[in-house]
C-alpha cells in the first residue's frame, strides 16, 4: 500500500457528499458575474457613458481598494472586473478554505479519517482527493467565469480567459494554504480561522498597495494574480508566481502531514485550568467560551474595515469636486454625498455582522454533529437552555460586531473633521442594521429547528439578500424583490432619520424565527453519533 492507495475512492465519496455545496457555490458566484455583466452593459450602454465611470472611480481611493486596480475602465470587460473584483477573490477564496477544511481537518476531528485510515487508505488520499475535488471546482469557476465575460466582450476571448486563469488560481492558492493550515492546529475552527485571516490580509495588503501603487501589492497572491493587468497591458508571467506558491504551500502541507500524529497539530493544544469557571456552569457562559475568540476575531475584522472607509471622506469629496456634472447632479437631488457613501457603508458592515450571526447560529449543528450535545442533555440541561444560551450570545456578538465596525468608521471619520462626536454619531447609527442581520440569523435557527442539516440555507439565504442589496437597484429590480433583503426595510442611517417601527416590525420577526427553531427543536431528535 502507498501514500496514495484508495485516492479516487475518496474523490467519489467528496463528490458525494459535496452534491449540493460544490453546485451552489459555483452557481452563486458565476451567476454574481453574469448579472453584473448585465448591469454593466445597462447602466453604461455607450462610450460616452464608460468614460463618465472612469473619470468618477478611477482616482477614488475606496474603489481602488475594494476594485482593484484601474484599469481599463473605459471597457465593459474592464468595468465588470473592476465591480465584480470583491465578491469574485472573497468568494472563490472562501469556497476553497471553507470545502478544504471540511475534507481534511473537520473530518480529522470528528474521527471520520481514522476510521477510513483503519482500512486500505494511504496516508495523503484524503489531502490528494481534497485538492482534486476543490482544485478542480476553482478552475470549474474560473472556465465558466471566463465565458460571462466572453460573452460581453467577445472581440477580446483571451482577455476573457486570462481572466479565468486569475479567479482559478486564487482558488487554488488558497485551497493549498487550507491545506497547510488544516496540519497547525487540532480544531477545524482555527483551521478555517487563520486560512481565512490569510486571505483578508492578502486581500487588504493587496488594496493598500494598488491604493498607493506601491511594492506592497507583491506581498499578496491576490496582488500577483491582479497582476496579469485584464484589458490593460496583459501579461501572463503573474499567474507563475501565483501557481508556483500554491505548490510550495501544498509541498509544505504533505511534509507537515508527515511529521504529526493523526488527529493532533503541529501547534499543540493548551491544557485548560485545572477549576473551571462559574460561567462555565451555564449554557450562555458555555456558549461565550466557545465563541468570544471569534467575537473578538470579528469585532476587530470590522472595526479595522470601518476605520478604513471612514478614512476616504476626503477622497469621496474630491471625487465629486473633480467631476462637475455628478456635483450638479447630487446638488440638484439634496444627497450629501458623503453620508450616502456611510450609509451603504454601514449596510456593507450589517451584512458582516448578519455573517457571523449565522455562523454563531451553525454552532449548534457543529457542536450536535460532534456528538457534543448528547453528554450536555444527559444532565439537568435541557434543549431549550441549551439553545437559548447560543442565541444570546448570538444577539450580543452580532451588536459588538457591527457597534465596533460604526465605531471604527466614526473614528477616522472624526479626526478627518477634528469632530470626536462623529464616533457616537455613527456608532450609534450602525445599531439600525442589527434588527435585519437579527432576521438573518433567525432564519438559520429556524432551519436548523426543525431539520438539522438544513442549518445551512441561511448561507444561501445571507447571499441572496446581498445581491438584492446590492445589485437589485442597478438591475431595476421590482419593489418587492427588494423588499426580500430585510435590510431595504429599516432606515438608510445616517441620510435616513431613525424610525422605531420598522425596527421594532423586524426585531419581532427574528424572535418570533427564532422562537419557530425552538419548537421544531423540541419535537425532534439530536441527532447522536
């Protein structure tokens, strides 16, 4: 038997069981392509129209950052790029983290590989059929990616399927640092952890580099594969440098592999204190325990993001001092320019929050697919504590996440003007969005309620009301279309006054999604391993 003994029996059993994931990742984001390039060729219908976006984004810092670099925006291929450059990297680095961690350290955890390992399975077919099947859904992306922008500019097909090459490999590089992250630690949480720290970092180390056009932007992979410059003075040599550390990261994952025991890391686990906490003797005590790294984690994640974008009101105003017509056109509609930008903003921080409201939520279906619960519910705990303790520090994480990212926001935001109130001013602005991201969250305890494994569809749930948020404006959506995303129901802060119904309307229904999981919680079985 070899290293390798059994691989395409483990390639048959991920692809089974990635049945549904691997299709609905792929879809989503190919689909988030597709509509933008039909937004693009709506909004921007002629020349006169791609040079009027050119002039508005092209110096703007906050869109260098979230774009890329400016390039080519006088093209419908380079203005899909350039507002498909987020959701795209975020999105194909988190499907290759999120499938790759699963396949290797979730079912390392879980016990699943030794089981595997007690028959005829060599040591590395896990990790080979894992890149096989993830490697292989990132280059998938990236073909069907290439084809979207093709079709709206087809006079251009190996721009379009340079492109391709750009997506597919930050896939690929990032499904080879989940590999090598999945060998630290013992736990699938930190594993996915510092993968995706990696890829936030990448991503911002990469902004601030195009911001300032410096060397920085080589530091990142995602600055290497941006690098091939799609429309503008294309080169291909990037994606060498971007290939060439996906195989040295997947080199450094198998000696790792080599060199630690099955079920263990290379970093080692801490031994708790010998007493445990009085918290601890309650489920809301348990259930912070288990997530204030991750609170903190998130808190910080979007207080540096709101820090950042309270930065650029001196590059908004700018923008709208070097483009006269915009200028007249704002004045003529009573819009302050400035704190319509805060005000997506703070819906852009909402959504984080609501993400890691349906990840605090996904806890309980990890903790009952461990087999966790059963020993809990075997003492004088019952469901319903159990649970409740959850949703609370579900509520209370979601409002430090999205408070602190206001916060950050107001910050910068106040020394720009040498105004400290701006800090309270928004702060308190930001707590408008925890109602819907509530409901989001509350949609995920719903599911998870009554079918434990349909926990998941609040993922799909977050992702389609973010398009809607954000798209469905541009597409000419109808109003209730629109109206799906509970955050085109609660006021547009700070360029909308506070209005209590609308929050108190949206507060009641995620109580009344969450009081809905909790019944169908108690009617039917944890599930037991």
């Amino acid at each position: 038997m070899t290293s390798l003994t059994g691989t395409r029996t483990m390639i048959r059993l991920y692809l089974r069981q990635d049945r549904i994931r691997l299709p609905v990742w792929i879809i989503t984001l190919v689909w988030l392509m597709w509509v933008t390039v039909l937004a693009v060729k709506q909004n921007y219908p002629t020349p006169a129209d791609l040079a009027v976006y050119e002039q508005a984004l092209s110096g703007s810092t906050a869109s260098i950052m979230m774009g890329g670099p400016p390039i080519a925006l006088d093209t419908y291929g380079g203005v899909s790029l350039y507002e498909t450059n987020l959701v795209m990297v975020i999105g194909i680095g988190l499907m290759a983290v999120l499938l790759m961690t699963r396949h290797t350290r979730t079912d390392e955890e879980a016990g699943r590989t030794e089981l595997l390992r007690a028959g005829v399975l060599g040591r590395h077919a896990p990790t080979v059929a894992a890149l096989t099947v993830v490697g292989s859904a990132c280059l998938l992306t990236g073909a069907l990616s290439a084809t979207s922008l093709y079709w709206i500019d087809s006079s251009h097909p190996a721009q379009a399927a340079l492109h391709g090459g750009v997506v597919a490999s930050i896939g690929l590089v990032f499904t080879a640092a989940a590999a090598v992250t999945a060998q630290l630690t013992p736990h699938a949480r930190g594993a996915s952890g510092y993968a995706v720290a990696l890829l936030i970092a990448s991503f911002v180390l990469r902004g601030i580099g195009d911001v300032g056009d410096s060397w920085v932007t080589w530091v990142s992979p995602i600055g290497w594969a941006q690098g091939t410059h799609v429309y503008g003075d294309s080169r291909v040599w990037p994606l060498a440098l971007v290939l060439a550390g996906a195989v040295a990261l997947l080199a450094l994952a198998f000696v790792l592999t080599d060199h630690r025991d099955l079920g263990s890391g290379v970093f080692a686990a801490r031994p708790g204190p010998a007493r445990a906490a009085r918290s601890l003797g309650t489920a809301t005590g348990l259930a912070l325990r288990l997530q204030r790294a991750t609170i903190l984690a998130w808190a910080a994640g979007t207080a540096v993001t709101g820090a950042l974008v309270g930065s650029m009101s001196e590059e908004i105003r700018k923008m709208i001092d070097e483009n006269p017509e915009l200028a007249e056109y704002l004045q003529a509609e009573g819009v302050d320019v400035v704190e319509a930008y805060y005000a997506m903003m703070l819906v852009t921080l909402g959504f984080l929050a609501a993400s890691f409201g349906v990840m605090s939520v996904l806890r309980l279906r990890s903790e009952e697919a461990a087999g966790r619960v059963e020993p809990l519910l075997a003492t004088a705990l019952s469901r319903t504590r159990w649970a409740v303790g959850t949703r609370v520090v579900t509520v209370l994480g979601t409002t430090a996440v999205l408070v602190s990212g206001g916060l950050g926001m107001g910050l910068t935001y106040g020394l720009t003007l040498d105004d400290p109130g701006q800090i309270g001013r928004l702060g308190a602005a930001s707590l408008a969005h925890v109602p819907a991201a509530l409901v989001l969250a509350g949609i995920t305890v719903l599911c998870f309620g009554w079918v434990s494994r349909a926990a998941g569809v609040g993922w799909t749930v977050l992702a389609v009301c973010f398009v809607i948020a954000f798209l469905g404006p541009s597409l000419n959506l109808p109003d209730w279309v629109l109206g799906i995303s509970p955050f085109d129901h609660g006021p547009l802060v700070p360029v909308d006054p506070i209005e209590a119904t609308p929050l108190l309307l949206l507060s009641a229904l995620s109580a009344a999604l969450m009081a809905g999981g909790l019944a169908g919680l108690r009617r039917r079985d944890i599930a037991l391993t």
